[in-house]
C-alpha cells in the first residue's frame, strides 16, 4: 500500500495560484472559515487523499454509507479568481506522518501551481477572549506587511511559540520549495468553537484575497453549534460535573 | 521480513463469492458469530496470515504447543454455496498496521473472486440492552435496501459515528476495489460477550446469505461464555472490588 | 542504517546443533542460566548485534567505557559438544522489532546449522513460590515427552497463555523454519530474581543438554542478588514506602 | 520525503578535526556550553538538519517568521583552531530515530574529517549540588587518561549508569567508524539550568581543546536564566503550588 494515495476526480486545468488550508485544530477555527469559503465561493471538490496515516476508521453519513477517512481538495473559480481549499476531518495519527502528509500536500500544491499558502488555524489562550486577534506568522519576511494591513496582528511574535502539524509545516516546508506561507490563527479559548474568531479570522483573510464574501451562513453555522454547546454543558452539570469539557 | 505472510495450505480453485469478516472487537459478537458460522457450514482452514504487526507472541495450546499469533482463512462449500471466512485472535497493534493487513486481506478477497464482505462487530452502548438491535452500514447506498429487508437497522445513521480497524477498513477500502461491503454491528453493552446480540446477528446474516443456519451450537457457547462471567464476577465481588470489568 | 547488524569476530567454522536463549525477561531467570552456562562451558564471544530497535543508549562500564547497546552470541565446546548462546542486555524497543530481531538471530541460527533453540525465560505467578516448577512449551508436539522426561511439566497447558517476546517468536518464527524449539520457564513471583527457580530450570536444562554443570557459582550469584535486594528493600523501608518494587 | 535532509550552506573547505555536540538534554547543560563556545569562537553555521524524526512543527521568531524546525552545524576557525559544532533545539522524537539521525551526523562527521567528538551534557542527581563535578565517559579506554587530566571525573563508572540519545550513540556508532568519542556531563540537578554546572565543564572542555575561553557571557546568560527560574517559581508559589516544576 502506498503511504499516501491522491485520487483526482478531474484532469483539466486546475491550476490555481492560492491554496488554503482548513484542517482540524485548536477550536475548529480554521475549519470553520475554510468550510464556509468552499460554500460561499460554490468549490468543486477536485480530489481526494487518503493515507495510512490517518486514523483507521471509516465515518457513517447519514444514509448509513461508510467513508474512508480522507482528506479532501476543493476548488473554486467565482468572479474570475481561483482558489484552492485542503480541508477534511483529521491530521495524521503519527509525527513521522505530519512530514510525509504535509510533502504530499506541497507536491498537489506546487502540481498545481500554487504560490501562495494560507494556513488557518486557532490560537488557544485558556481563557474566553472577548475581542479575539487574528494572530499570524509568515513563512518570509516580506509577506508581514500585507498581513498587517489586512488587520492580521504580530503580536504573539517574540513568545518563542511553536506552529504543530500540517499548518506549521505547511509554511516551514512550503518555505524551502519557494512557496509563500502565511499562518492566521484565531484566538480562541480552545475549550469551544469560537463564532467570534472565526468572523474575524474571515475578515482578514478575505481582504487578502481580495474576495468579498458573505459571513451570515458562518454566523448561523456557529450559532448552532454555540447551541449544541449550551446543551451538552446543560447535560454535563445535571450530571454533576463542573469542569468545562473539550468539544472541539 | 516480509511485514505481513499469507500461507495457502491448499491451491486448487478456492473461489467463492462471499467472504464474512469477524475478527476480534467489541463484545466478540462478530467472532462468536463467524466461529458459528465455520462450525455449522463445516469451514476448512485454507491460509494462515502472519504479520509483524500483530502483538510479538505466540500462544500455547493445550498441548503446550505453541503456535505463532495469526488471523486465518476458512473456506465452506455446505449446499452448493461457497463462502469465505476471516477470523482469528488479533487486529494490528498500530495504526498504520490496520490499513497495511487489511489491504492484504482485501489482495486474498480479490484473488479469490469475492464480490461482496460481511464485516461482524459489536456496537457498544454502554448499558445493558434488552432486546438488542442489529445495527448496519453499507460502502454503497444501492445495498441498505437489501440490508433493511433482512432485518438490519440503520437507525445509528446520522450520529455521525465511525467503524474502527479491519471492519471498517474493509468497506472503506473494499470500496476503492469496487467490493460491496456490509457491516452488520450487534448491539451490546460493550462490557461482556452478549449471546442475544450474536443470536440476532446471527438471524440477519444469515437471511442475507440466504442460508438456514442452526442456533443451538452459539447459543450453548454464549451461556458458557455467561457461567464463567458469573464466576469471575463473584471473584472479584470476594475481592470487595464493585466496578464491572472488561471482559469481552 | 540497516536496521540490525550482525558483527561476527571470527569467521572458522562456528557451527552448533543447539543454540541456548537467555535474553531478559520476567525475574531474569532466563538470562541467569544462561550467563551461568557461558561460564561454565567457557563460552566465547563470536558475535555481536545491534540495532535501531534497541533502546537509543550505550551502557558505561566500570573504567567508564561506553558501550553500544547490543545482544550478543556466544559458543562453547566443551568436552566435544558445540553450543551456542544468544544473551544480552535488552529486547526490542517496539513490537514490529520483536519480529525483524527474531528473524534476524534466526538467520543466524539456521547459518550456523542449529537444529534446536532452547528458549528460557521466567513464569510469574505474582507470589512467592516454595517449590518453583519449570513450566514448559515447545513447537512441535513430538518434543514434549523428551522434556517431560528431563522434568519439565506441562501443566501450565490449557491456560490459554502466550509467550511474549523474543523466546516466544524464536519457537512461532523457527517453526516455519523447521528448527525445534523448547521453551522452559522457570515459575517465579515477578517481583525479584529468583535463585531456587534458576536452579531448577539449569537441572532439568542440562538433563536435555546431556551436560553435567556445577550450579555453585549461580547459586552465589542468586545470593549476591538476594543481599542487593534486600538492601534495597531495606532502604525502601526506610523512606517508608510498603510496596514491593519490581527489581527483575 | 527523505527520512533525513542535510543542505549545506557552504562548499568551500570545511574540513576540522574536532566536533563538539551539544544538543538539548538535561538541565540544558551541554546546550548552554556549546552556544556560548560558538559565541565566543565566532561559530558560522554551515549546515541544517531537518527530518521527519524531529518534531511535526515550526518555531516562530521575533519578526513573526516561521522556522522548520532543526539542528545546526556550525564552525570557528579562531586561532587556527577548526572546530565544528552540533547544535539546536530538538532530539529525535522516536527511539529508532536517534539511531537514524545519529548515523546522519556521524555521516557529516566523517565527510569533514572529524577524528573525534565531545558530546556534552548533563548528569542529573535529583538534588542541588554544592560543588558539581564534570562526570565523563570515553568510547576508548586509552582516551581516559587525557580526560582526567583535564579535570574530568570518572567516578561516576561502575555505576552501571547508560547515557541516552545523541550524547550516547555518538560515542557508540562512533567507536565502530573510528571516531574517538568523549562524553562530558556536568553534575546538576536535573530540575534547572545550572550555572555552575556549565562553567565547570566548560572549563574541562577548553582544557581538553588547549583553548582559552572568556566565561563572561555564560555567567550572565546563567544569571539571566536564574532570573527567569526565580520569576517562574514566585508566580507557580502565588498559585499555591508546591512542588518544584521542570524548566530546562
């Protein structure tokens, strides 16, 4: 079995010179905001990857029909900009795995033509924030003042912070194949899906872009979960506990 | 080494349409029931499959012989029908592993003409169940109705739910190769082996086969299986301890 | 880096028909005959083995040389009677190890003309033992009245046990290759080296051997072992700790 | 991917015969000595190590800019002495990799005509240490004496002790190409960075290289990190927490 496997549902052109990537993280912010993009933008899913590095399961939709668990890659063409999208349920089960997932991500990337990778992702503080940054971290140091005039904040810079997983390796491999990497990272409590940082996550990307795009669907999507929240801490105190679990 | 060792023991045309997975999982439903089922339609052993990603250990007879930990092929011509088995006493001991062995079953499953997997398992819900359910998912959606009509439920769609090692593997990956697969999960608590839960799956399958099977045999096992239960539970209830152990 | 090297210091016929394993394990037992029977027999190193799947550590000697982790063979032939000895400080560091060393010290074996591998090792009991028994298993069921006949016993037949390790998979792996194994574990409580189980499992070792051994030297080598333990269960006291610790 | 990358930054003659290793390990003893000699020599870095044995992530600097995370080689060449340096901020995360990354510096090592190797680092104790000594091994008993002359103890053999990790198997896969190999461990306590240790064994270190080093710089940057410990230790006590916590 190949460690990696990347079926393509398309052969035509499919180039695209921006890629950005939504995997699951610290509160699910950065899925969230690539999620809702793929839907506003109408993305195309265009391929998908499944790896032994993933976790071996399959996932049971709603039908009752079974899924290998896969990484997906979308695409998306509105008002003349292309775009690319790598989201999907899971990260590698392994630290060798994040390497060689991460290689396979570039090579689809640089096959692909993509000059420039946005990795989202949350930024976990502990604590509910009120009005939460969008922290960031560029893979060269060029890129810092466009992400600071589309509101992005450099703030947590100087912290000797760590970037885990496919995001931080993302830039950090990216970098060595001339690839342009910028990291946004919502802050977040990382106890809860975050409405509020995934807007403003949002907000600065899609003046990097340059692409306009509607925010109602991701506040309503949020809006649900924000309720699904309520309801499971509903249950957990009638249980008696009182510590907040993680959900993610 | 070769990471996984597949032995014929016989070589002449060992093609059958069907093969029934039940390796070790929760509540051992799966594996009461396919051990049944070789019993009853008179199963031959034709190929013992090794691998290094199995636990480093052999185990001892009752003849203190010991053999090296392996998952076996069985093979029954009972009344025209052919049918294969793969049964045994382990799963992987690492992740990767999972998907390494059961492309390798999926390579014998090919190789042999089978078009269609019956993967066995429990489905644990923590509590005692009166009259268990026999809960399925499919790798193509054409197939729930044929499940439905045998007396398969698919009630657990939509709990966003994920079937876990070779089970699920084997539809998730069996799919790619173009092979239908079935998951047919007996309901149980998950902390013992649960003779009802195997007695129905038993009955669903074996509509689904379109073979008569008798019971007699599985449900003598289960009520064994309950006596020695029963005596380690009054064991450890002489050792003062309350909490109900795992004992598959 | 190959994943194990095997460094032969001499390259004359080294030839045995017995090759006699003693690598750690519970209560060291094992590895306590056979260092004795190097002694004895006047054993000299022949080979060397080390591997990525040993603990990523050398061990400091007493002039404070360091020394890479390693297992190593030895052969004697004393009063005309080739044997060959496989000991050392540690087994695999990983399951999937377990499996590549065993092929390994088996492709040694078989390049030396071994045609039987005795495994030894300790049976815990989790309790102090008066009279420790050899408990015993082999590969192929025509070995068994040969060792019952040396005073090995069967009993524990039946208890659905498994050899873990090294001297498990010697006897599962060299089966496939045709070489006899004989596995003889010396019953013992797991907590601490156990001189009177030692004893027993080099009687009824060298019975099969056919060679007459002087059990002085282990006997005072037990006896160094229980003053060790003693002292240290002493300090123990001390700090007023009750537990038994695990010393091996 | 290739399990392990090496680029170059340089082409040009960099041969030397000496290389000083000084990875992260305990009480960051080693790590501290080794950049301040690169300090003081006026290292220049000529090669980085990246692989998928190290950490899946990036570390983030001052300017917000992302960094694979690797290890470095640096070389001085004051005084026309060549000396080269192994450095950085991460070990293997696994146990075969250390053996794998070993080799791979060894490899470099032997391509710049490296004859010998100090591998610095810490010995932890568990308590203060008054006065704490420059414990030490060698890879061949005849560099001991040199050792010892330099002010290195040896009292620490016979204590049956392993040294872990690079540090080790630099010594261990060394002694097989040829390399002579010293091991320099300053006494510490093991729960933080210790001054004195540092400075005891640079002093041993620069005897050894027949090299005058100024100690300034790492007194400050000791007292620096003393600083740090005491602000650490007062916030951990504000929150009532006893116990004194592991900094490095």
């Amino acid at each position: 079995m190949e460690p990696v496997t990347v079926s393509f549902s398309r052969d035509d052109n499919l180039d695209a010179p921006v890629l950005i990537e939504g995997l699951p993280g610290i509160g699910h912010v950065g899925k969230l905001v690539a999620d809702h993009l793929i839907d506003e933008l109408e993305g195309e899913m265009i391929a998908e990857i499944s790896s032994l590095h993933f976790p071996p399961q399959v996932v049971v939709d709603e039908q009752g029909v079974t899924h290998l668990v896969n990484n997906k890659v979308y695409r998306s063409e509105k008002n003349g900009k292309a775009v690319l999208f790598l989201v999907g349920d899971f990260q590698s089960s392994s630290a060798p795995g994040h390497y060689i997932l991460t290689e396979r991500y570039l090579d689809i990337a640089e096959s692909l033509g993509v000059r420039r990778i946005y990795a989202l992702g949350g930024y976990g503080v502990g604590h509910l924030v009120e009005n939460p940054r969008v922290l960031s971290a560029v893979n060269m140091e060029r890129l810092r003042p466009e992400v600071e005039a589309a509101g992005g904040s450099f703030e947590n810079a100087g912290s000797e912070g760590v970037i885990v997983g496919a995001s931080g390796l993302l830039l950090g491999l990216g970098e060595v194949r001339g690839i342009e990497g910028i990291c946004l990272m919502g802050e977040t409590s990382g106890y809860i899906a975050d409405p509020k940082s995934a807007d403003n996550l949002l907000s600065v990307l899609s003046r990097l872009l340059g692409i306009e795009v509607d925010h109602t669907s991701l506040q309503q999507r949020a809006g649900e979960m924000e309720q699904l929240i309520a309801r499971v801490r509903e249950a957990e105190e009638a249980k008696g506990r009182e510590e907040l679990s993680y959900i993610g």
